[in-house]
C-alpha cells in the first residue's frame, strides 16, 4: 500500500468488495478521495482487469481464498481485518460494494454523524439506481432502495460502522448468504445501538439487470435469505424475517396450490383465490404512489411484488432441501 501521511491520520477507512464489476468498480474507486482515506479492495476471484486497476491506484487488494464459498459477508469481514491491521487507529468503517459510487460529501457527513452521536452504531442514507429508466429491473432496485429515513432496523451494504462495535459483535456472519447487512444491523441493535439512515445522498448503485432471469434470481436469493434469518434469529424477539417469510410462502405456495388442488372437488369456484393477487398488486401499488412515484412506476412494481413471491417460495424451499442435506448454503449470483 502507498506511503500517505493523510492515512495515519484519518478516522474512516473503506473497504470496497467485487467480483467481475468492470468499469463500475473503476468509477467506484475513482469516486474515493484515496489520498486521505485509506482503502482496501476485496476481490472474490474477479477474471477481469479488477486486481491490476485496485493496484495501479495504490489500493491494498485482498484476494479471498477460492477454495471457500464466497459471501459478501466473507468479503466485508477480510477488508475490515485488513485494514484495520495496517492501520489499528481508524474508529469507522465505511463497507461499499463495487457496483457503487460514493457521492462526494457522504464520507464527512457519516463521520459527523457518528462523531456526535454515541448512541449510533452504524449510519446509511440514500442509495439511488445510476440508470433506473434503462430497464424495467434497474427501476425497480431504485423504487427498492427509497426507504424512510431516520432511525431504522438495517441498512444496505453501504454503510459507515462504528470500528469497536464491529469488532465486539465480530464482524459480519460469513455464512449469511444474503442480508447479512439486516443480521449484522439485528445483533448491533442488540447491543444497545441505534442504526440511523439520513436523508443525505450516499451512494449510487448501477444494477445492470437487463433479463427477467436475472431479477428472477435475485428473488430466489431473497427467499433463501428469508429463510436463514428465520433459522438464526427467527425466535427472538424481533421475529426476525418471520412475516415475510410467511407472506413469500402463502403467496408464493400454499394459496396457488390450495386453489389448484380445490379446483375439481369446488367445480372451480378455488380458482377464484387467484383474485387476491391482483388485490395485493393493487395494495403495493397505492404505498408506491404514496411514496410519490408515478402510476407508471407504482403498477409495474406493485404488479413485481406479487411476482416476486413465487421465486421466493422457491429460494425459501431451496433453504429447506439444503438444511435437510446438511449442504452448506452457497451463494446465489444474478449477474
């Protein structure tokens, strides 16, 4: 790693994590200001120019072993570990995937913020698509990542985290496939801490989703995630992941199937159940609307809601037979 004198002084370190992301990782590291926030960049076996580009800027690249099923999670826990070990006096952590840029002013902010407020463990705001009118799915990761703000129970993958809290709770959970970012923010929480999103741009996120088969694994990965945060934290008090696990299976399983199995002994009056999907397209519909979208937008998504329960049926059943043969969950890749 370069030689800054910047960098022993500096508060917030950032660790970068990817694999095969191309020019969105070159805009992603070029948006960091290098020479006063030390970097590191996690790579999960990229075949591109990812490795050589992190070096040439003077990035420290961690290369994950490959012989071990790669998570994000994995990824985050070996760049905080590594940086902190090159420089142990840093107090935050900024975590950003390849796939985004970091707006300008969002570093200071998120430092201020912690600075001022002890009670806060871990500080996001507002990630937006890069290119949300390209495709359909672009637009809805966009719709997705406009949530409330103010205090909250998670955040993304970008967030700022305070460095002795992470390391009291050990990190990130490397077996979590998916939201390990929600099962981090759960076990903080538990602590003690608040997680605090602003209404303060933070980072842009470019999805590149172009095919349905893509959005549709992306679903799946959703169910899975579900279901494993049932397992591990699902008898709490939080419920963690309880209700939508719930709702993914009726929605996405038990109604279908009920209506169908009905149909013949009923002379089809069953099949009328299938009429509760466009009422909960229409439910999801108006909460986007409310949120200030237009009609355009809100029908899609609404309509990409109900969709979506039926591939994360399917990823909460995926958890099922991998529980059941005792195989350990392996990662589930969209693009």
């Amino acid at each position: 790693m370069s030689d800054r004198a910047n960098w022993q002084r500096a508060r917030v370190g950032i660790v970068a994590i990817g694999r095969n992301e191309g020019d969105r990782l070159k805009a992603c590291l070029q948006s960091i200001d290098l020479e006063n926030y030390p970097t590191v960049y996690v790579d999960s076996g990229s075949t591109d120019s990812s490795v050589p580009f992190a070096e040439s800027l003077g990035v420290e690249v961690v290369p994950l072993d490959l012989s071990i099923p790669f998570t994000a999670a994995r990824a985050r826990n070996a760049g905080w570990l590594k940086l902190t070990e090159l420089f142990p006096h840093l107090q935050y952590i900024q975590f950003v995937d390849g796939d985004c840029v970091i707006e300008a002013n969002w570093l200071t902010l998120a430092e201020q913020t912690l600075s001022q407020n002890p009670e806060v463990y871990a500080v996001c705001g507002r990630r937006r698509e890069r290119f949300p009118e390209a495709t359909i799915y672009n637009l809805f990761c966009d719709i997705e990542w406009d949530t409330p703000h103010g205090e909250t129970k998670a955040c993304g993958g970008d967030v700022m985290v305070r460095l002795d809290k992470l390391r009291e709770i050990q990190g990130y959970n490397s077996s979590v496939i998916a939201a390990e970012d929600d099962e981090m923010c759960l076990r903080l929480r538990k602590l003690g801490g608040k997680i605090l999103r602003l209404d303060a741009p933070m980072t842009i996120h470019d999805a590149a989703m172009t095919r349905f088969s893509q959005w549709w694994k992306r679903a799946i990965r959703c169910g899975y995630a579900y279901a494993l945060g049932v397992h591990m934290h699902g008898k709490g008090p939080e419920k963690h992941f309880v209700a939508q696990r719930r709702r993914s299976l009726f929605w996405g399983l038990f109604l279908p199937v009920f209506a169908l199995a009905l149909a013949w002994p009923s002379y089809g009056i069953s099949l009328g159940l299938f009429l509760l999907y466009p009422v909960s397209a229409y439910r999801a519909v108006q909460h986007t609307r409310r949120r200030g979208k237009s009609w355009k937008a809100s029908i899609s998504y609404g309509i990409s809601c109900v969709i979506a329960k039926f591939p994360e049926a399917w990823g909460i059943l995926r958890f099922f037979r991998d529980r059941l043969r005792k195989k350990n969950a392996v990662i589930i890749e969209y693009k």
